[in-house]
C-alpha cells in the first residue's frame, strides 16, 4: 500500500485532497527549502475542496502529520510522531471547550427566552444586551402556529434565524420555539420584520399554519404582553374560523373587549339571537349569512358567493332574521347591534351544540 493510501485509510481523509502534500514534503527534505508558492497555492486550493467536502481541518492536519512522519528518517519521524500526538491533544482540549461553551450559550439562550416570554425579570436587561435586545426600544412578538407543534432543536428555527439575521442583523431579531410555536421578537421600528418572518413561515410550513402578530411594547414586560397578544390572535382565529392566516392583535381588539364582561355579551346574544333557534334549519345558515355579509361590508353578492348559494337565498335569509330578531342589516344602528352580538356568538361557542 502506498503512503497515501495508509494515510488516508488511518485519518479518513481522501487520498485525492492529500496529493499536493506529498511532493512538498519530499522536495523539502531533498532542497531543505520551504514550499514555493505555486506550492502553496495548490494546498490552499485542496484546503477549500476539504472544507467544501466536509473534511475537519484537524483530520487534515493529522493526516499531513502523519504523512511527513512516514516519509522522513527514523530519528526525525519520532520527533513528528510526537508532534501529530501533542497536535492531537490540543485539538481535542479545544473542540471540548469550543462544544461546552457553545452548549453553555444555547443553554443561557434557552433559559433567558423562557425568562423574557414568562416575565420573570431577573437580572432580564442585563441579560437582553448579550442577545442583542433593548429595552429601551417597544418590541413586537410574532408567533407561528403549524399542526404539529413546533420544538426548539426543530431546523426550521435556525433556518429561519438565519434568513432574519441575514437581512437585518444579528443584534435585532430573536428567533425560537416556545410552547409549541415559531416566536419572533424584533424591534417595533423594525416594521419589516413580521412581513419577512411571516414569508418565511410560508415557505416552511404547511397549509394549515397561522402567524399571530402582537402590537409594539416598551420594556420586558411588553415583550410578554406583546407574545399573549400575538397567541390570542391565533386563537381568536381558531374560534372564530377566520380566514386569513395572519391575524393582528391590532385589528382584533374589539374582541378582548367583548369578553370582558361576559355576563354583557351573552345577555346581548340571547336576546338579538335566540329568536333564530327556532327556525327551520336552526340558527346556523342564519348566523353564517350575517357573518358573510358582514364579511363584504353589505354586499350581498359578494357574501352569496362565499357562501356558494344564490343572492336570493341571501335576501330571503336576511328577511326571515329581520322578521325573527326585529333588526336588519340595513339599518346602521341595527347592523352594530346585530353584528356585535354575531361576534358574540362566535366567541361564546353559540349556539350550542346538539348534547348526546
């Protein structure tokens, strides 16, 4: 077996990127002169097809050793042996503390996320200035939901990081996985950052995602409020069967509001909507035609499209609510109260159910 052949076989190098190696060793030892640098040029040409192959630098290291200690006199490949050895203990006292560090940081990444997403301030600013956040600046959290829930050592985490960190800067996006979501948090002023985040959630995920956006916070406490925000836009969206997959905390804050005094809504909902309980079909055709001509803002082609039925079939049915529940659409004061406790409706899971 020839030398590169050995070498090869014992470091796991290719042959093929130990060829300039050889003629260099050989010629010093004959001249006693170091490498040219049409030389070294080749080597450095045969470096850069080893990193492109995935070769570490210590096994190419270890391979040129171990080269050099086979084509040199006794007494010189003892003083070569023990070089490749101590060679080898460095590089392997350094790849331990480079893996431990690294493993140390993902580890204070993980612990500071968990942190600023649950409030827990303890030293939080101070800690923030490490992963590039201010918070003396207002934050805004964006959060992606796919059906299966999404875990931290997922790829499309880093993936995604990377694209961000590449447009914008490793010190003003922060990208990780939190309870099941994709969690991004950016600076307010940062208006394109949510956009480019949501493109890339398009790209990764599959149809059935939703990306939730919260509204811009000062401080760590935002942070947290502008997370809450962006995961109840998702699940508004949920319950509410909304269409669009990106839904603003901004544009959803009537909501919340609703649901503040509970007692309010339903006592609004049973009386505008239960007179529909008892028509034929039951309520559900009727509250779907509110919301799909409130959807199209009046118009009730538009809304008979959505709803792949006829605009008579709207009209008829916009009729027999006016004549059950006393309020039209038509009428403005009217459309507000008939459209907010539709709204209602959907939030209390109205109407319910057959029970079994």
């Amino acid at each position: 077996m020839d030398v590169l052949a050995h070498v090869s076989e014992a470091t796991g190098v290719p042959s093929d990127l130990l060829e300039g190696c050889l003629p260099v060793l050989v010629a010093a030892g004959a001249t006693g002169r170091l490498p040219g640098r049409d030389a070294v040029e080749a080597l450095r040409a045969l470096g850069t097809a080893a990193a492109e192959r995935g070769v570490p630098m210590r096994s190419l290291a270890d391979a040129c050793l171990l080269t050099s200690e086979l084509t040199a006199r006794p007494a010189e490949a003892l003083v070569l042996g023990a070089v490749r050895r101590a060679l080898g203990a460095y590089f392997e006292g350094y790849e331990e503390a480079q893996s431990r560090a690294l493993r140390q940081e993902e580890q204070a990444r993980r612990e500071f996320i968990d942190d600023l997403l649950q409030g827990r301030a303890d030293r939080l600013a101070e800690r923030a200035e490490h992963f590039g956040l201010r918070f003396a600046e207002a934050y805004v959290v964006a959060v992606a939901k796919d059906a299966e829930p999404i875990a931290e050592g997922d790829p499309i985490v880093r993936r995604i990081e990377q694209a961000l960190i590449a447009r914008f800067g490793s010190h003003n996006i922060l990208v990780a996985a939190r309870d099941g979501l994709l969690v991004c948090v950016a600076p307010g002023t940062l208006a394109a950052a949510t956009g480019e985040f949501t493109h890339h959630v398009r790209g990764s995920l599959a149809g059935e995602w939703r990306v939730g956006i919260g509204r811009p916070h000062r401080g760590p406490g935002g942070v947290v409020t502008s997370f809450r925000e962006a995961g109840d836009a998702i699940g508004l969206g949920e319950r509410l069967g909304l269409r669009p997959q990106v839904l603003k905390a901004s544009d959803l804050l009537v909501f919340p509001v609703l649901l503040r005094d509970r007692d309010a809504i339903e006592d609004l909902v049973s009386t505008v909507l239960d007179p529909l309980v008892n028509a034929r079909g039951g309520a559900g055709p009727l509250l779907e035609t509110l919301e799909a001509v409130f959807a199209a803002q009046g118009n009730q082609t538009a809304a008979a499209r959505r709803l792949g039925i006829s605009t008579r079939a709207v009209t008829y049915r916009l009729e027999r609510v006016r004549r059950l529940t006393g309020f039209s659409p038509d009428d403005p004061t009217q459309r507000f109260t008939l459209e907010t406790a539709v709204l209602g409706a959907r939030l209390l899971g109205w109407p319910p159910g057959p029970t079994s």
